[in-house]
C-alpha cells in the first residue's frame, strides 16, 4: 500500500540545559506546522530524533543511553544537540543510527526528516499555534536571546559545539515574547551563554519594534520586555559593569529583582587557570551596590570544587567568598573531565575522594546561609506564581525562584487556584530551601 498522504509520527527527546530545550520546541513547531505528529511513544513513532547534551562526562553518558534506548525500541534514529558536533563519538557508540548533526542545525534535521519521512501533503492537518510548540508548563518560557560564546573558560566546550556569539535581533525576540505573552506565558526566563554579552557581535546595532527602534542589547531588550507585565527573569548573567544598569529596572519592577551568575570559583589562581575574570573582590563591591539599591535582590550562583590544581587554600578562600557574599541560591559541582577541554591538560588533578569531601562541606556552609536568609522572610508578604497543583499542597514560586533550580513557596491544598495564577501570600515558615505561606490578610 502507498504511503502517500499518510501523516508520520515523530518521537523527540530533549536532554541538557534549557538552551537544548529552546531549539527542541523550534523543531517540534516545524514539525506540527508541516503536518507532523508526535510520539510520547518509541514504539509508536516512525522516527526518533534525540537533541543531546555533550557538556561533561555524565551528559555524554546519559545522551548515549539514550540514543540506544531509542535504537532498540524503534530502530530509525536521527540524533542532534551539542554532542552531535562530536559525530564521530555518536557513531562509534552506536553506528546503525540514521544521521548525525551538531547544535541549533534547524534546517538539517528537518531535511533529515523529510529525506526519511515525506511530510504529509495537507500540511496543516494540525495547525501549529503562534507561540510555537512548548514543551514547558503553559505559564512560563524560555526566551533564547543568542546562541554560542566568545568566553574561552577551560572547562568548558560550549564554544567548540555551539560556536562564538551570535544575537538574534531584538525585533524578533521581541515578537516571540509578545506571542509567548499572548499565549498565556506569565514569566519570560532571558536565557543565552551570556547574556550580557547580548548584541556585542552585532555592535548593538538598532532594530524595530511596532515601530520604534531599539538596540539591540540587554538594556534595551530588558526595559522592552517589562512592558509585557509579566515576569521577567535574567539568567546566564556575568557580573559585567554594564549589569549595573540592569538594577533601577528591578526597583522599577520591569524585571524581576534576580540575577543568575555563573561565578565559578573565588580564588584568583583559580580563576586564572579557569580562564576567568579574577576580581573577585570587584564581584564583592558590586554585589555590595546592588544589594544597596535594590535590597530584594536574589542572587543565585554555581560554582566548581575540585578543579586540577585547588589546593586546600584555595578552597578556603572560596568558603570565605561564600560566607561574605551570603548569595541567596547557590549550585555546586565537583569538577569532572570534558573531553575537548583546555582543562584535562592541567596538572595536579583533585582526587575524587577529596572533591566529594570539599562538596560536602562547602554545601554544608551554604545550607546554613540559605536557612538564615530564608528564615527572615518570615512574616513578610509576597506575590507568588502557581506552578502545581497537587492533592497535599499548591507549588509556587516566588520572585527569587526560578522554575527547577532553586526553591518553592509550599501553599496549603485547600485554595481555589490554577497553575499559571499570581496570588499575594504572607510567609509563615521556612526551611534549607523552601518557605511555605498562608493567604495574605486582605
């Protein structure tokens, strides 16, 4: 029988950060548009594309499993995503899958796709919406502002598999966010590799929007997106000079009062081999300003322990860091081997033994930070955005929470309230991560 006409299942797995998730709902949006439909299936799917994450050691692992789950339960596999810039690690794991390609290649996975399955020919048998298919909650989105990174950090390989900055114009991020708005979307989160960094390749060059030009850089793009009324949520943020002007844009509640910097480490040596700036007695000073300015402000943070060559005074001075910045999120990471990375010829590796000792305690410090700055939001009042509802409680998050990274705010089951709602609450508890609340006194 001819297959001409038939409408083609697709499966997708979307493994990584949120940057990989961004480009796996641009594909699946082709795909509906073109009259594709999906799989939450592997067996029921005609054809697997699996978009993976290639950043450390555990990632590639994980991104392989994958790939041969997916084999073995369908046989047809096109695999993309940042490892695919690795093609020849993909296909010495697992030879048999269809085709290979790197990051953010759009139109090479969808030609993969029609070379394999022929799109159907009443193409818009499901019409695609104009937001775009989303594969968050119908309250928030990532909004993408740029791909790649000009950083050259040792540790790291986005460069190598997703290439040096490249900003979108502000005109179409813009547009994609008044769609998102549009949609339902209550909270932009602003992700790139650095965002600061925004519309530095293309010399912030100007751009339109209903109208009126804009530059295209984080100012700019910052204040516009405030017009939406929504929450706006800066990640990926060095601690440049120019993020001093993000600020006032907080106190205005154009954006929310948060920032996400990706810091590393603190000890100059460290940083120096890291290949990362070294000042961080300047962070402390600006951290210090912001928080003069804005003083709900919500710093969130990362860090590495056990990088080649930390010594026990190194880390140290990292604690020390931690205890006077008192930053309000924090993750940490024991360091682990990037294949292609400027790191992996260092000397003086960390034992395994010690990074986990030096995690343990360095989350034992931030712990206790975390547990004192939130117990003094207690007996405050907040706004907070639903996530869940479930049968023992409703999952929201306030202002200082990102979606999956940091804390929750705990609410009482028995509200009448709906994922996606803003509702004023009064903080009557706390703990390491979370607070819990009760309805606010009107």
């Amino acid at each position: 029988m001819s297959d001409e006409g038939r409408v083609y299942k697709i499966g997708m797995v979307s493994l990584g950060c949120p940057k990989n998730l961004v480009d796996s709902e641009r594909i699946l949006s082709q795909l509906r548009a073109e009259g594709y439909r999906m799989s939450d299936s592997y067996g029921e799917a005609d054809l697997v594309l699996v978009n993976t994450c290639g950043f450390i050691d555990a990632a590639v692992e994980e991104s392989l499993e994958t790939i041969g789950e997916a084999l073995a339960a369908n046989g047809r596999v096109i695999v993309t995503g940042c490892l695919g810039a690795r093609a020849e690690e993909v296909l010495r794991a697992h030879p048999e899958v269809l085709a290979v390609t790197g990051p953010h290649a759009y139109e090479e996975v969808m030609g993969l796709i029609h070379h394999h399955l022929p799109p159907p020919h009443a193409p818009h048998l499901e019409l695609i919406p104009p937001q775009g298919v989303k594969l968050t909650p119908r309250h928030y989105a990532y909004l993408k502002i740029s791909e790649g990174c000009n950083h050259g950090c040792t540790f790291c390989i986005i460069p190598q598999l997703r290439g040096r900055l490249v900003s979108r114009p502000i005109g179409e991020v813009m547009l994609e966010a008044e769609r998102l708005v549009e949609s339902g979307v209550r909270e932009l989160l602003v992700i790139a590799q650095d965002t600061p960094a925004y519309g530095l390749d293309l010399k912030y060059r100007p751009d339109f929007w209903k109208g009126r030009p804009l530059h295209t850089r984080i100012l700019d793009l910052a204040k516009a997106l405030g017009e939406f009324h929504a929450w706006v949520r800066l990640h990926y943020v060095y601690p440049y000079p120019q993020v001093d002007e993000l600020i006032p844009l907080m106190n205005q509640e154009l954006i929310l009062p948060y920032l996400d910097m990706p810091l590393q480490h603190a000890s100059p040596s460290l940083l120096q081999a890291m290949k990362r700036p070294a000042a961080t007695e300047k962070v402390l000073e600006r951290i210090a300003g912001w928080r003069r300015e804005c003083p709900d402000l919500t710093l969130r943070s990362t860090f590495i322990v056990g990088f080649p060559g930390e010594t026990e005074r190194d880390f140290e001075i990292l604690l020390d860091f931690l205890r006077e910045a008192r930053l309000d999120r924090v993750g940490c990471f024991t360091y682990s081997a990037v294949a292609g990375a400027a790191a992996n010829a260092l000397p003086d590796a960390v034992p395994e033994a010690v990074k986990e000792e030096r995690y343990a305690r360095f989350m034992e410090v931030q712990a206790g930070i975390s547990r004192e700055k939130l117990a003094a939001k207690v007996g405050s009042k907040m706004i907070v955005l639903v996530d869940a509802v479930e049968e023992e409680a409703i999952i929201a998050r306030g202002p200082g929470d990102a979606p999956e990274i940091d804390g929750n705010v705990i609410l009482p089951p028995e509200w009448d309230l709906e994922p996606g709602d803003f509702v004023e609450v009064e903080i009557t508890g706390s703990d390491e991560h979370d607070l819990f609340a009760e309805p606010a006194v009107v």
